[in-house]
C-alpha cells in the first residue's frame, strides 16, 4: 500500500471496504485478523482527516460576508432550518 500522504480518499475506502469483506469471511488467522485491523484504524483515521479537511474548505467557500460559516442547501436536499443558516443566494 501506498503511504498515506499518497492514498486518495477513494483508495482507502476501498482498501477499507475489502479488509471489512476479508474479516467477515472468517479464513483469516487471528495474526491475519490483528493485522488487517491495525492496517484499517490507520486507514479510518487517514479518511477522517481527509474528510474533515474537505470539510474546513467547504465551509470557507460558503462562509458567509460577516464571517461566520454559512451552509447551503444542496437543490432542496436539505430544509433551510436543517442548513444551520438560511441558505445563501445562488451566484
């Protein structure tokens, strides 16, 4: 596998996905078991932080003209009061 400042977000969830699908056909030893998941929490933690860097720059695109983060409504997906603020106007 490839280090972790290289593996895309994708990459690992699907690594993720088949280290899930190998602990759960129940052939691996418990050493192979042991392994997997220490490989899988440094991957949980890589799409974690992934996922909340992704996040802070979202939330400086949409931060609203006094400063404060603001969310948008994704097309009606989300009621305004869900939003956290009032959606903001389409450019």
């Amino acid at each position: 596998m490839s280090t972790e400042k290289t593996t895309s977000f994708e990459a690992a969830l699907a690594r993720l996905e088949q280290i899930v699908a190998d602990m759960e056909g129940g052939q691996l030893t418990l050493e192979q078991s042991l392994e997997r998941f220490e490989e899988g929490m440094k991957l949980s933690r890589l799409c974690a932080t992934q996922l909340d860097t992704i996040e802070r720059r979202i939330e400086v695109l949409v931060r609203q003209a006094d400063g404060t983060p603001g969310w948008q409504a994704a097309d009606g997906l989300l009621p305004a009061d869900d939003a956290g603020t009032a959606p903001a106007s389409k450019p």
